[in-house]
C-alpha cells in the first residue's frame, strides 16, 4: 500500500465523480428554469426534516463495516438490519414531525411533502448492504457504476416530472422513484443476499454510537442556517438561500466526498504505518485544497455571470449570497477532509466533541446575527467566519489526536491559498473590465482565472522547493507518461 497508489485511486474517483456532477449540474439547471424559488424552498424545508431524522437514526454500519477488517457474515447481515430498523423508524419520525413542521415553518404545503416523503427512509434501509464491499475492497469501478446508474435512474425522474408538472411535487416524486430504484440497482449490482440476523449488533453498535453524535453535529453545522431562514424568512428566501448554498458547494461536494470514500478503506489499513500515513494526509490535503481553493475563489469571482447564465436572470439576487458562502464552503471543506481520520484512528468521541463544539458556536453566532440584521448575507457572513475560525481547531485537533503536524498541514495549504487569491483579485479586474455580453465573458474570465492560477501555483511550488501535492502528483504522471 503506496501513498501513490492512494493518490492515484482518490484522483481517479474525483473524475468520475465530476463526470457524475455534470448529470446533476445539467438537472439544476433544468430545475432552476422550470420552477420557482418559492418551490425550491418548499423542498429545502421538507428536507431538513428529513435529513435531521435520518441522521438522528443513522448508526453509521457502512463506517463500521469499512472499519473492521475481519467483519463476518453475521456482522454484515447485522449491519443491514440496523439499516432496515433504521429506515421504518426514520419514516415513522417523519409522520409524527408533520404537524410541528408545519407550525415551525408556517407553511401548511409541508405536511404533504412530508407525507409523501415518510416512504423512502423505508425502502431505502432495503438496500444491499453488498454494496459497502466495492469500498471495502477498493473496487472504485463498481463504486462508480453504483453511484451512477442511481444518479442517471434519478435525473431522468426529475426532469421528465419536471417539464410534466412544473412545481415542487416533480422534485418528491422523483425522490420516492429513486429509492425504489436505489434498491433494485443495489441488488443488481452485488450478489450478496443479506438476512435478518441480530447477532453482531452490539459489535457494531459500539462504533457507532459515537459516529452517531459526530454525525447530528455535522448535519448541524450544515443546515442550521436554512433551518433559522426556513423558520424566520419565508419559503422563498429559503428558496434563494438553499439554491445559493446548494451552488456553492456542489463542485466542493464533488471533490470532498469521494475523497472519503476512496480513503476510508484505504486508510483503514494505512493507518498502522505512521510514516507512509502522515506523509498521505499531507499529500491529499495538498491535492484537496489546490482543486477546492480553485474552484471556490473561482466561482466567487464569476457568482454574477454564472447565475445569469446558468440558473437564468431571476436569480440574480442570491449573488451576493453566492460569493460569501463559496469562501465558507471552502474553508469547511478543509475540516471536512480531515476529520474522518479521526475515527479512523479511535477518536470517535474527539470527533462527535468538535462537531457539536463548532454546532454550538454557529447557533450562538446565526441566531445573534439573525435577530441583530435579518438579511440572507449576514447569515452568510456568519457562516463564513465559523468555518475559518475551525479551520485551525481541526488542524490543532488532527494534530494532537491523529500525529499530523501542524506545521505539514499548513504548509500543505499555503500555497493554493495564494495562488487561488491571486485569481481572485485578476478574475474580478477582468469581469469589471470587460464589456461583454455574460454569454461570452463567463468562458473568457474562467479560461484566464484558470491560466492564471496554475501558472501562480506552479511557481509557488517551484520556488518551495517542488514539495509534495497535487503539482508534483501531476509532474511524475507526466515525466511518466510514454
């Protein structure tokens, strides 16, 4: 096991996973021109709910799974009867939060929403547990098929529904259409065949009782802004708000997520040998940052030209929104790739404290800015400020209880940090520059902030002495290459 051979896999899962987005991009937009922000806001309200009682009954198996080399079939089937227990009574929590959804939001169009989504925490905890084994046995190819024919099975619901119905209801129908097909797919793609079986639950059960606090903090830290916009501002500011933060993070979420789910697995058995693991999370962090910081700053720096184009005219109001929130998106997508070492390493309940400590901070911060200014960009700002304020609590936490220095993980972000600013500054001078139609200024702009960065950031690296990350990652494929 290499730290190149992690490189390489993670970087592979990235591509196809931005081969993935491209589906989901091409149904926002879809999306954004048929519906409404006050539609949007419906949904974004449903699912909250939805997802704050998934993640009060999620207990975490895949993780559990993942963690334990030497899982049996009992632990597996264990694991998939968890889940099944799991769905039912995330669909029965649905049913008895109706009413008070309602009375928080103030909007009687929730309590159908929530109905017809009570089936699919249901359906969904049927799925083949199997599938936790592409992870497993870094089987990323499968992994990929997986993830893909469910987002392609998905976007064709939602965008034939979409032209059909041309409101909210075509987003929930959809929904329900992708957990009946989720579960079909899962059991055409791996053989397995789980069987109810309560034998290994408390094995399981003991890992995941702490990931389960983690994750109700993380759900916390990211959804309590909409939660305070839902229950304070009305559906179509919470319309605004979602499809702004939904933008913002949807090219950081594409990067994040599969980079933990390729490293999961890999640093399950990496983790044993310090030296070769220290030296990976460096390296990763170096190769995340370089992609996310581009994107993020990117994308601020274009927020304008890129909702006129992309999302359409009536959108133009979130802007300001848009370009705050991709700076906070980027700096929590730093803490987000580091703190699943933390389980990793037995810190489960390191973990679950720091999430629920930054949970905590937010809520304080949010809930005074609300009341103090009521307006969608000082919720923005708030959010921002917390997620670079944690920035250096992650790394002083990864530090301590996983034996990264700091010092490395610093020096791992230094580098794209300005390279990203540099085209911050260039990219904003050029859109205030240039008298163009937003059709043709968009790609005109990306292509220079796109210049601009690589050349900022390969002199950075050279001028450091060409250390490890995504530069000298991407110097040896080539010298490599026939």
């Amino acid at each position: 096991m290499t730290s190149t051979r992690i490189v390489g896999g993670s970087l592979w899962m990235i591509a196809m996973r931005w081969s993935m987005r491209s589906i989901g991009l091409v149904s926002t937009i879809i999306l954004a021109r048929l519906l409404t922000p006050d539609d949007f806001g419906l949904v974004a309200m449903a699912y909250i709910v939805v997802g704050l009682l998934q993640v009060l009954a999620d207990a975490g198996v895949d993780l559990a799974l993942l963690r334990d080399r030497n899982s049996t079939t009992a632990h597996w089937n264990s694991a998939w009867t968890i889940q099944v227990m799991q769905g039912a009574l995330v669909s029965v929590m649905l049913l008895l939060a109706v009413q008070p959804s309602v009375l928080y939001f103030d909007e009687p169009r929730v309590s159908t929403a929530l109905l017809a989504l009570s089936i699919c925490p249901f359906i969904d905890g049927f799925r083949n547990i199997g599938t936790v084994a592409f992870r497993k046995e870094l089987d990323f190819a499968r992994e990929f098929r997986f993830q893909v024919a469910q987002k392609l099975a998905t976007f064709i619901a939602v965008v034939s529904l979409a032209f059909l119905l041309k409101n909210y209801w075509a987003i929930i129908f959809a929904r329900i259409i992708a957990s009946f097909t989720g579960v079909a797919i899962s059991y055409a793609m791996h053989e397995y065949r789980p069987r109810f079986t309560l034998e290994r639950v408390r094995d399981i059960w003991s890992f995941s009782q702490w990931m389960l606090l983690s994750r109700i903090g993380e759900f916390g830290n990211g959804q309590t802004d909409k939660f305070i916009v839902g229950g304070t501002a009305g559906t179509s500011s919470m319309g605004d708000y979602h499809v702004a933060k939904e933008v913002a993070s949807m090219l950081s979420a594409e990067l994040i997520y599969p980079v933990r789910r390729a490293l999961f697995p890999n640093f399950a058995i990496l983790v044993a040998e310090q030296q070769k693991y220290t030296q990976t999370v460096v390296t990763m962090l170096s190769i995340a940052a370089s992609l996310i910081m581009a994107v993020q700053f990117g994308l601020a720096a274009v927020a304008n030209d890129f909702v006129a184009v992309i999302l359409g005219d009536r959108w133009l109001g979130i802007t300001p929104v848009l370009q705050i929130l991709s700076f906070a998106v980027c700096a929590k997508a730093l803490t987000m790739l580091l703190e699943f070492l933390l389980p990793l390493t037995n810190q489960t309940r390191i973990a679950a404290l720091t999430a629920w400590a930054e949970l905590g901070v937010l809520i304080l911060v949010l809930l005074y800015l609300q009341r103090t200014y009521g307006t969608l960009e000082s919720l923005a700002y708030g959010r921002l400020v917390i997620a670079i304020v944690f920035v250096p609590v992650m790394f002083a936490v990864i530090a301590r209880y996983c034996h990264v220095p700091f010092t490395a993980m610093l020096a791992a972000i230094w580098r794209p940090l300005i390279a990203a600013t540099i085209m911050y500054f260039t990219v904003r001078w050029l859109v205030s520059g240039l008298v163009l139609d937003p059709l043709l200024r968009l790609p005109v702009t990306v292509a220079a902030g796109a210049a601009v960065y690589l050349l900022s950031l390969v002199s950075l690296w050279i001028i450091a002495g060409r250390p490890a990350g995504l530069e000298n990652e991407v110097w040896k494929r080539l010298r490599s290459a026939p």
